[in-house]
C-alpha cells in the first residue's frame, strides 16, 4: 500500500471516505479493526516465512524489491491477499460509515463524492490513519512487550507495572522528559526515585546490581548535563564503579570528571581501566597494537591519561601518552598521516565537550592547535603546503563553538561556528546538521530567535533519527512564540517516533487546540495521559477542549477538578480555562481557577483583578473590594 495510488486502493477498500484521524471512534469497532490488522500481520508474517526463510538458499541473492515483487505474485496465487482484503473490509467500512454520517461528501444513493477537493482529503488521510495503525501493529508484533507497556501507557501507573524492568524504563522516561523541558527539579526526584527502586530490587538475585548501575550513572549524567551537584555525579558514579569495576565506559565517565573538578584520585581509576583492557598497568613498556585492537575509546583513555600527567608535572610520562594515543587513533582508523594525535585530542575533546566537562576538553583543545603549529612549522621545512588538513580544521572549529557556547561565551562561539559551516559546505548531510545544531543554539543563547529558528529547521532536516529530544523542545518553543502552530505540531508529530513522552503528546495537542483539530487534540491527551497519569496539564488541556467542543460542561467540571487536584501551575492554560469559562458565564469555576492562579502567580497583580471582576460578576462585592486591596498593596 506505501506504493503510489495507495490511496485509491484504500478508498477502494474502504467503500467511503475518512476523516483525518480515527483514535475517537467507538471503542469496539475500533478494536476489532486493530484485531484485524493484528491478524492480517501474523497471517503475512507467516506467509513471508514459508516463501523465504524455508528456502533461504534459494532467494539469497534477491534484492529487497524482488522480494516485494515475488511476495506479492506468492500471496495473489494463492488468494491470499484477496482473503486479507476481504476480512479488512467489513469492518474498515462500518467505521467510516459511522464517522461520516449525513456529510456532504455523499450524493444520490450514498456514494462517496470523491472527486472533490474535501473528498481528496478524507481519502489521503484515511490512507495516512490505516499506515500509522499498521506501523502500531507492526511495533506490537515485534517491539519487546516491557517497552510496549511503557510507550503505549498499558500500565498508567508505576505503582501497579507488572515488573521491575516496566518501572524502570517508566521512571527513565519521567525523568528524561522532565529534564528535556528543564524541569530540573522535577527530573531529579523521578531519578532518586528509580535509584531507590534499584537499591530495593538489588536482594533479587534475578536482577542483582544491574538497575543499580545504570539507575546511579543515569542520575550522573543528568547531574553534569543540567549543571547540578558535581560532587552528587562524582558520589554515583564511584557507587556504580565499585558495583562493577570492569564497566570501561563507567570508570572512564569517573576519571573524566575527576580531572576536570581536579578532585580525588583519578590516577587509580585511570590505571585501574588499563589494568584491565591491557594486562598491565598505564606505566608498562611500548605500545601493544593487540592490545588496543576492538577498544573502543582507546585514544580517549589515552589523552585522559595525558591529562592526569600534565595536572601532575609529568611531562615525560604525559608525552608518552600523548604518544600511545595517535597510535592508537591510527589503529582505530584516522587517515590523517603525521596528525593522528590532533585527531585523538579533537576525539577526547568532543567526548569531554559531551559530558559538559569543559576544563579538561580545553586541554585538548589546547593541545591539538599545538600539534597543528607543530605540524605547519615541519611543513614549512620541507617546503611543503602548510594549510593543514580541511576535515580536521573543520572539526577543530566545531569543538572550538561547542566550548566557547559551554563557557559562555557567545560571540566567540559564532565565530568559531561560522567558520567551521564554511569548511563543512561540502560535507555529508548528518556532518551538516551537527555543525546547523550547534549555530541553533548559540544563536538560541544570544537571544536570535530568528537564525535559532532557521538553524534548528535545517539541522533538523538534516540529522538522522533519533534527534536528541531538547532539540525538538527548543524548536517547538520557537515556532509557538511566532505562532507557526502548524509547523509545530509537525515537530512534535516527528519527536514522538523517538521520544513519545507526555509532553510530546501535550505539545501535539497545544497546536492542535491552537488550529481547532479539538479532535486530535483529545486524542494527544489520551497518549499523554497514558504516559503520566499524573500530569495536570493534560487534564487542564481536556477542560480546554471540552468548552471549545461546546455542550460538555459535565466533563469540562471533572476535569477542572482533576486539574486543580493535581496542582495544575502552567498560567498560560489556567488563563484560557478561567476565560472559557467566564465566556459560559460559569463564574463559579471561573473563580476557582483564577484563585489557583494567584497561587502560582505569587505577587503578581493580572490574576488578583481577574478574581476581583470575577467576584463582583457573582456579586459578592465585599470579598471583590478585599481582593482589590490586596492587590493593590
């Protein structure tokens, strides 16, 4: 069906029309066309596996469309497809009818009008409803179950997930999409929260120390990346060595970090890792090409030993590292001949640049325009070009923004980014995007919201999935405050492939609201509320769609009482709730949500008046004249 004229065959196969998004149908045919999609799946799962996998040999050299081509003649010989076609059918068929009764796309006997432009519509995106439902039932077939039931909300509660892996993937997620947004508080408490579960699910001899680990350099990472307690990273990140010295990339983070806050001993855990990876210690004798073979971060643990030794004053054993680490770039595949270890410190410093460690990527920095002058000056000699190499000053200039915007300083960073998209002009398209990235977000930081904006499309179009999910959220906030509501919600359509967090789904149904799909609206709710019960903003969203709706002010009341329970602080939505609702003249309610927001408010003056008028409008005009007062004072 992805082939051209899909949309035909579906129109075909539906008999009518349909609307642009089906999940608010009646829950029973909507189920039994989910049941038979499921079946259709397995049916040509099933029919794929006799074909090809009994007779692998045979189909070995086939290409992927000859497969496709050769599938299709084996199910239409034996009737196959017609028998899918014709299950679909009924079904399909009973949903559009019901969701399209009485349109004005239906003329004379009750046939479809679907040479119109409004037909055309209902049509494609008919098509674009039956693939999405398709790719979900494709996910349930394959996808592991534990990530199922954390994406698709089957468990709403983490109190009552069927097992330990649900919770703590569920708990990740919270605590991801919470720092994405920078609700740093927020992201904090789901993290201690896993690690606490972890520390209780360590007597399970099933699951041992793993969640432990990973649950303690989780919470690490979000310490250094939003800038919280180094000293709280350091602490887990000792925990989670000490549960399992052999995990290279843990001691590695550790030493890291060490060197850069200049803290500890990160000599022990430095020599600790090469212990392990090479049989001896970091002071053992020559390079051991065998010994480096297949590891991964060779060149980095090497300038990281670098460091350690020109922290120390030891500048022999420091050369010596500096050494092993070009050796070991060349090993691990750089192509710059009498440059190898330029390309080592750029490594380490992106590596560094990435954990948010600064000080100790400057080193390298440092370090890798020595080795440039260095080899300019050797070029000079022989008399041979001295521009350097393109790739590698290209990279130089890309670390050199990506520091420079770390440590504040802005200007610096656009030069640097500037220059480094000019010498990326000719590279591939994801090399691009990094480059259109990092100018997103020093142009972000500078408070250019124009070129932020622009810089953010293009690197979005040009990075591979998964793009990390602060971008879509950046991006998301820039399109709203120009009102591109449309694009926006386009963003956040793309972010829900890889990230489908509550907020993705929350963002989906702002833009939603914003260009009145109150339909799809809903239904970004349902998602969003499977993915955190608990979040007020959705229920304050589903008041919002209800008054907009119109006639479903019963709904409209139990939502408001949901949200205002919760502790809904987002003023933006409690400004729209308590003017929809003084619209309806339901002042009552009204009421509520303009106290609720001179909480939050907390000494501003725009929601005290508009509890006043409120007050006054139910004629209680002494609490309206103290409310004045307090206001005013």
């Amino acid at each position: 069906t992805g082939e051209a004229g899909g949309s035909d065959a579906i129109a075909e196969l539906a008999g009518l029309p349909c609307v642009r998004y089906a999940k608010s149908l009646d829950r029973d045919m909507f189920a039994e066309l989910r049941e038979k999609m499921d079946s259709s799946v397995d049916r040509l799962v099933e029919e794929y596996a006799s074909l090809f996998l009994l007779n692998e040999s045979a189909y070995a050299d086939l290409s992927k469309q000859d497969k496709l081509k050769r599938m299709l003649y084996h199910m239409n010989k034996k009737g196959g497809y017609f028998e899918l076609k014709e299950a679909l059918k009924p079904c399909l068929q009973r949903v559009v009818a019901e969701k399209l009764e009485g349109s004005d796309l239906f003329v004379g006997n009750g046939a479809p009008r679907l040479d119109s432009d409004e037909g055309n519509r209902y049509v494609t995106s008919l098509f674009h409803f039956l693939l999405t439902e398709l790719n979900q039932s494709l996910i349930r077939k394959f996808v592991p179950q534990c990530v199922l039931e954390c994406r698709e909300g089957i468990e709403n509660d983490i109190s009552v997930a069927k097992n330990v892996p649900n919770k703590m993937v569920k708990l990740k997620m919270l605590a991801e999409d919470a720092e994405g947004n920078k609700d740093y508080e927020k992201s904090r408490k789901w993290h201690l929260d896993r690690i606490s579960m972890a520390e209780v699910e360590t007597r399970n001899e099933k699951f041992g120390f793993r969640y432990l680990i990973k649950s303690k350099v989780d919470f690490a990472d979000f310490q250094l990346s939003s800038g919280g307690g180094r000293s709280e990273a350091v602490s887990a990140l000792i925990d989670a060595v000490g549960l399992d010295c052999k995990d290279v990339d843990n001691a590695m983070l550790l030493s890291a970090l060490l060197l850069d806050e200049g803290i500890g001993e990160p000599a022990k855990y430095l020599n600790g890792v090469f212990e392990m990876l090479l049989g001896e210690d970091e002071s053992g004798d020559g390079f051991d090409e065998s010994s480096y073979a297949g590891i991964s971060n060779a060149s980095t643990l090497s300038i990281l030993l670098a460091i350690k030794h020109k922290a120390a004053g030891e500048n022999k054993e420091m050369r010596k590292a500096l050494r092993i680490a070009g050796k070991a770039a060349k090993l691990g595949g750089s192509e710059f001949a009498k440059r190898h270890v330029i390309v080592a410190c750029l490594d380490a410093a992106e590596y560094l640049l990435s954990n948010k460690l600064a000080k100790a990527a400057k080193v390298c920095l440092d370090w890798a325009d020595e080795f440039e002058e260095k080899a300019k000056a050797t070029a000079r000699d022989f008399g041979a070009s001295t521009s350097g190499v393109k790739q590698l000053r290209a990279k130089q200039s890309l670390c050199s923004a990506k520091f420079l915007l770390q440590t504040g300083d802005f200007e610096g960073g656009l030069r640097a980014v500037v220059d480094a998209e000019k010498r990326y002009k000719n590279a591939e398209a994801a090399e691009k995007g990094v480059v259109a990235l990092a100018y997103a977000q020093i142009a972000d930081a500078m408070g250019d919201e124009k070129v932020a904006l622009a810089k953010y499309l293009a690197a979005l179009k040009l990075l591979e999935d998964p793009v990390p999910f602060p971008v879509y959220v950046a991006l998301y906030g820039l399109l709203s405050r120009v009102e591109r509501w449309a694009e926006a919600r386009e963003v956040m359509f793309r972010a829900a492939k890889s990230w489908s967090y509550a907020s993705v789904w929350l963002n989906i149904s702002k833009a939603s609201i914003k260009l009145e799909y109150y339909e799809d609206a809903e239904d970004s709710l349902q998602e969003s509320n499977g993915a955190d019960t608990n979040d007020p903003r959705s229920w304050g969203l589903f008041v919002i769609v209800c008054l907009k709706k119109g006639e479903r002010l019963q709904e409209a009341n139990e939502g408001l009482k949901q949200a205002l329970g919760l502790g809904l602080g987002d003023l933006d939505i409690l400004r729209e709730m308590g003017d929809l609702f003084v619209e309806i003249d339901e002042m009552v309610q009204a009421e509520a949500v303009w106290r609720r927001a001179v909480e939050v408010e907390q000494g501003g003056v725009e929601f005290g008046l508009r509890l006043s008028k409120c007050l006054e409008a139910q004629r209680e005009f002494e609490a309206a004249l103290e409310n004045y007062d307090s206001v005013v004072s």
